[in-house]
C-alpha cells in the first residue's frame, strides 16, 4: 500500500492549518497582553532568588494545591498528564509537518517507555476529568454554584472538561489502530511505542480491513491534533488561560507580608505638612485621583491577576464575609476586573488607544461588595497561585471613601476624629489622660 501521495496533500493542508491556529492564538495573547497594561506600570524585579523559588514551589509544585487533598491529587495528574503527553503531540506536529510516521521512535527502548507512560496518564488524566465532572455536576460543591458562575462560567468549566476527556480518548484510540496496523506490517507504520492502555481497545479494529483501520488511525491522529490546536486558541477566552500565566503571575507575586498596605505618597506627604514640615515635599503635586475607579488605575500586576483566575473559588469559600452571607465574592472581584479590561480593550480596539468609553470597574462591583471586606487576607492565602484581590477591593474602597465621601457614618465619624483628635475618639488629646486621675 502506497500512501504517500495522500500523505503530501495532508502535510499540506496540515502545515496550513497549523499556521492559521498559530497566527489567532498570537493575536489573542497580544490582546490580553495589552489588556494587561492598561493598568498602571509598576517595577517588580527585587529579589529574584526568592521569586524563582516561590514560582517553582507554588506554580510547579503546586504546593497550595494539595492543602485540600482530593482535589490537589486530581488536578496535580491532569497538570503533570498535560505538560508530558504535550511532548507525544510535539511528535504528532513533526510527523504532521514531514510527513513521517513517529518520527522520535529512533529512541528505541526509551521512546517505547515514554509511550507507555504516557498512555498510562492519558487515562489518569481521563479518570480525573471525570472525577471533577461529577464533583462539579453531580456533588454539586458550593463553591461552583454561587451566584457568579451562572452561565458562561459553568459552561466554560464544562467545555473544557468534555474537551480533555475527548482528546484523551481519541489519543488512545488512535494509538490502538496504529498497533493493530503495527502488528499487520502495513506499509507506513513500522513497529514502534508501547501501549499498556490502548492494547486493550484493540479489538474494535480487529474485524476491520487494514484499509479500514488505516483511514480510523488517521481519522483519530487528525481529530486529535485538530482538537489540540482549538483547544489551544479556546485557552486565552477561558478561566484555564491560568495553564500559561499562573508562573508568571507567582514569579511577579507579592514578598511583602499580605496585609501591609502601600501608603499613598500624596497623602503621606498631606499629613507630614500638618505634623512634621521638615519631613514633607512642597513640591509634591496633588493626585489626579485618589484610589482605583477603573482598570486603568491598577497595576498591571492586579490585572495579570485577573487573568490567572482559574474560578476556582478557594478564595470565596474561604471569605468569613462570604461564609456569613455577604455579597462579598473575591472570585467575582476577579472575574469583573477581568471582564472590564475586556470591554476596555474592545473600545479601545474599536475606537483608539487613547478612548474611554466612560465606564467604569464601579459599574461592575458594588459598594456593598466593597464595605464586607475585613482585609483579613483569607482570600490570598487561599488562592492556588498567589492572586492577591484584596488590593483591588482596597484601592476600589480608597476611590470610594476619598473621592465620593461614600462610606458608612460610622467611618465618616471615625476619620473626622483621627483628622481633629489624632484618634477615633471623640476626645481631646489633651483630655485623653483624664481617666488615670481617678485611678
């Protein structure tokens, strides 16, 4: 059997269709990329050491995973199952190209344990996907079912879990008609892998003709490499963008301790005028705003955050505001702030770089969501991969409390003490040590 006539109208056709899935993924993460600097510039490069350290521990070893054991144990085998066979569809991509047959087969003895291997965490892989569909669907965790992952959240999670499952599949039924194919000395498909999974599924093909069998191996290697590169260009719209920024966004995480908060140089400089002149900077000009009242205000750190969101809701779940019944959710915090620079950045495609559509990161969180924080940093040390959305809500709640004087009474009577008696009492300081004369 000859099949290398077929064999260059489908390297052709594949070399094309690798190209356009490159050319939409690049264009998409140059999208997000810009999204992502529309926040403010900010210098993170200070100790390097420490930040290489806290990547490999928190984005490679996935040490805030296992805190909650099932869950860390699953996703630890579909990361580890997705990072190794990427190399099997490294060969898949070479031998689409060249028009070879598993062109790193020339390992011998290491090739086949690689396969092997790899076949065994297809089917973990498989079995785990599953596993989250039932925890998702069937247990119905909380966390998965609050008010913010109605509709397209959901499905997101749904899709990507049915694309997994698939993909693997069809990667192991491909690799059975290959052996079958192998085990029949066809033309084209020399001996070559070991299949510990697949050797079962083997017996669907037996009855088959080779030509049969030949077209099911090419029908499964073309459904599987077509649905990797769409899965590839769904990445960068969906919650599991998280599989390429989470090292990044540990690398750029926060060292200092969680609650410290950076003082705002302007206002710092407003209180030495009145306390100690000598310390201060006349000089100093005056903010164009305090606080955070869109996207534009942030960090790109904050929105890099943002868009390693994976949703999945560690940080809710552990919001004592959340838990009593707040509105508070520090997932919807990061998904507004996501979809913002989203709509952002279309009227900025739409319009110029320089437009404003008017909106605001208001417009999408409440000054209810807002006033339930307690700063107490749950949420951060909940997250998988350092997200930090306590600093979105606390500059929110600056904009909010300096510029629109919208904040409780109860603040209001606090801050005008603090302003008048250095304190959040409504005492003198000189009537402050009155009480030790009784004493």
């Amino acid at each position: 059997m000859n099949f290398r006539p077929m064999q260059y109208l489908q390297q052709i056709f594949f070399i094309i269709v690798l190209g356009i899935a490159i050319y939409f993924f690049i264009k998409k993460i140059k999208q997000i990329r810009r999204n992502i600097f529309l926040g403010k510039e900010e210098v993170i490069n200070d100790n390097k050491q420490k930040r290489w350290k806290n990547m490999a521990r928190v984005a490679l070893g996935q040490s805030k995973m296992v805190v909650r054991p099932v869950a860390g144990i699953l996703h630890i085998i579909v990361y580890v199952g997705f990072v190794l066979i990427n190399i099997e569809v490294l060969e898949i991509v070479i031998d689409g190209i060249f028009g070879t047959h598993r062109a790193l087969s020339f390992l011998g003895p290491v090739y086949d344990a690689a396969i092997g291997f790899f076949e065994i965490l297809a089917l973990l892989v498989l079995v785990a996907c599953l596993v989250f569909l039932g925890r998702r669907f069937i247990s119905k965790i909380p966390r998965f079912h609050n008010p913010e992952m109605k509709g397209w959240a959901t499905k997101d999670a749904l899709y990507i879990l049915i694309m997994e499952v698939v993909l693997m599949a069809a990667l192991l039924y491909m690799n059975a008609a290959d052996q079958v194919l192998q085990s029949r000395g066809v033309e084209y498909f020399s001996s070559a892998g070991s299949f510990p999974v697949s050797h079962y599924l083997t017996g669907f093909f037996t009855n088959f003709e080779s030509s049969t069998v030949v077209i099911f191996e090419r029908v499964f290697w073309w459904f599987h490499i077509l649905g990797i590169l769409f899965f590839l260009n769904y990445v960068p719209y969906s919650k599991h963008l998280h599989i390429f920024l989470a090292f990044p966004n540990t690398w750029y995480s926060k060292l200092k301790p969680a609650g410290e908060f950076a003082n705002m140089p302007e206002i710092t400089n407003e209180v030495n005028l009145m306390m100690d002149p000598s310390k201060a900077d006349p000089n100093m000009p005056p903010p164009e705003k305090f606080g955070v009242s869109d996207v534009t205000d942030l960090s790109w750190k904050n929105l890099l955050d943002a868009y390693t969101c994976t949703e999945c809701g560690r940080c809710t779940s552990s919001c004592p505001a959340n838990i009593t019944g707040k509105k508070l959710s520090p997932r919807k915090i990061m998904m507004d702030t996501r979809a913002r620079a989203e709509e952002l950045g279309v009227a900025k495609d739409n319009n110029g770089a320089d437009h404003h559509d008017g909106k605001s990161l208001h417009d999408y969180i409440s000054q209810e969501e807002l006033l339930a924080c307690t700063t107490c940093n749950a949420c951060v040390e909940a997250c998988p991969v350092n997200i930090n959305p306590m600093e979105i809500i606390f500059g929110l709640r600056q904009y909010q409390t300096l510029e629109k004087s919208a904040m409780p009474s109860e603040w209001a009577m606090m801050n005008s003490n603090i302003e008048n008696n250095q304190a959040p009492w409504q005492f003198s300081p000189s009537d402050r040590a009155n009480w030790t004369k009784e004493i």
